[in-house]
C-alpha cells in the first residue's frame, strides 16, 4: 500500500536507528514527510536524509530531555515542512540494570529524563504546534515497552519509566479529548525487536522466551505507528498497541 500518510508530516525521535529509523522507512513509503532527530548520532541523521532525500527528510540534533532542544526541532519542522500532523516519542535509553538498591540516583534520573520526561515535553511541544495548523488535528504516539506492562526485574527504572510513559499516554488522550481537541495520543509496547538496545550477552536467552521463536524487526513496529499516524486510525485514543511475537499472550 502506498500514500496512507501522504501530506502528513511527522517528527520520529531517536529516527536515525534502530525502531526509529524502521518507523521512518515505512513512513516515507507511505508518502509522509519525517524529521528524524537524535542526541549524538549525526552520521545516521545524514545517512538517512540521504536514503530517504532532502525533499521529504531532514535531520535536526536534539536531546529529547532538553526542553529548549523541543522549540528548535518544532521550529525546523515548520520553516522546512509547514506543520506538525504526528509526533512519535520513540528515543529511548536501556540505562544501568540489575538490583534496585544498588541503583544510584543519577542512573535512576537519566533513564526517567530521557524515556519519560522528554515524553512529557515533546506532547506538550507538539501539542502547541498542532493546535497552530489549520485543522488544528494530530496523533502521537509515545513508544513504550512490555516492559510498561510488566516489570522487568532486572531494570526497574526502564519499567517506571516505560509504565509511566502507558499513563501518560491515557491521560494526554484524555485530556485532549475531553477538550475537544482533535489530537490523538497512543502507545506503542514493542516486544523484543532486534536494534542496538538489546543486550548482547542475553540474545540467546531472550530469544528462548519469545514465543514466535525470533526477534521483531524495527519495520515490525514501523507497520502499526503508520496505523496510528493515519487517518485509519481515528478512534484509536490513550490505547496500547502491542507488538511482541505473543510474549504477553
Ligand atoms: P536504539 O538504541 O537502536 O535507538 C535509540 C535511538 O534513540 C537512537 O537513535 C539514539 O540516538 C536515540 N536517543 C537516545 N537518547 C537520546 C536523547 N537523549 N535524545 C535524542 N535521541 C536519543 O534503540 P531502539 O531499540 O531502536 O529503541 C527505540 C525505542 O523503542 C526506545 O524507546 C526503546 O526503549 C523502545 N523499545 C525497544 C525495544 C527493543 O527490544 N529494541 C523493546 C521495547 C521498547
């Protein structure tokens, strides 16, 4: 199928590898138009401006835990492509794991900062930019995990901050909704996809438990983000979209 986000313009953070950059491949054949961001890596945002072409991408570096890195991203996205119409929150760190109380403060804060703090602002950054276009009409979708359906016992702040992502996602929808404000708000739980995040030493025994026997790829979680950035989707509001090769089933 082609042409199901055609017109429409989408900021993907963390869009230069990994689930981003699958998000990104299936937006642009689906006719939208992506600003790919990401914090260090400006090699993978030229490389995919390349593939995909200057007329339909751009690459803007932001730190999404930075609130004045928003403004700029919201900024380029209009002077480059007019409008803001989706906001898919996908950046996101594993951080430090193992026992809770081993766990130091600042390893706590950079993993809530980055998978759920930037969240939070980048909603409230795309929210401005979308009430500002002319049907005034939006969807977000905030990349959680499983792992904010249930705890990870290895890696507490990852499940805090990816559970905090699910109900920040239901109350984003509900306060939008409640306002009659034609923004939709959802989230995405990838299982276990195949990217730079997945511990290396765990492949084996991770891929023991997923019950299709193999790991998602990103393009895997790129199909359903489509869903929800299109129009297709337009009763789809604060609801969870698993994606997981039957590993919560
Ligand atoms: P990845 O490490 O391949 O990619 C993460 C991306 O986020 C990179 O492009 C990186 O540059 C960017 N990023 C990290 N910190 C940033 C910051 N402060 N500011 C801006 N960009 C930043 O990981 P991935 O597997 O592609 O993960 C993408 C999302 O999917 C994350 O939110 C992750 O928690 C979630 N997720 C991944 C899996 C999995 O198995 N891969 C499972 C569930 C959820």
């Amino acid at each position: 199928m082609t042409d199901r986000l055609k017109d429409k313009v989408a900021i993907i953070t963390g869009g230069v590898a990994g689930i981003g950059l699958g998000i990104a491949t299936c937006y642009v054949r689906e006719g939208a138009k992506v600003v790919l961001t990401a914090n260090h890596n400006v090699d993978g945002g030229h490389a995919a401006v390349a593939k995909f072409g200057e007329d339909v991408s751009l690459f803007v570096q932001q730190d999404v835990a930075k609130e004045a890195d928003w403004q700029k991203v919201i900024d380029a996205t209009v002077a480059k492509f007019g409008r803001v119409d989706i906001l898919v929150n996908n950046a996101g760190i594993g951080g430090v794991n193992g026992a809770i109380e081993d766990l130091s403060l600042d390893d706590w804060q950079k993993v809530i900062d980055v998978n759920l703090t930037a969240n939070f602002l980048g909603e409230k950054a795309a929210i401005h930019a979308m009430k500002d276009t002319a049907d005034a009409k939006g969807s977000i979708i905030n990349v959680s995990s499983v792992a904010g359906l249930v705890g990870l016992p290895f890696a507490p702040a990852y499940s805090a901050s990816k559970g905090g992502t699910r109900l920040l996602t239901h109350a984003t929808a509900l306060n939008l909704a409640q306002r009659k404000i034609a923004i939709r708000v959802n989230s995405v739980h990838p299982g276990w996809i195949d990217t730079a995040i997945v511990p290396e030493a765990a492949r084996k025994q991770i891929i023991a438990g997923i019950p299709v026997g193999h790991m998602g790829e990103p393009e895997d979680i790129g199909e359903v983000c489509v869903y929800l950035g299109s129009d297709e989707s337009k009763f789809a509001n604060g609801a969870e979209f698993t994606v997981d090769g039957g590993q919560r089933a």
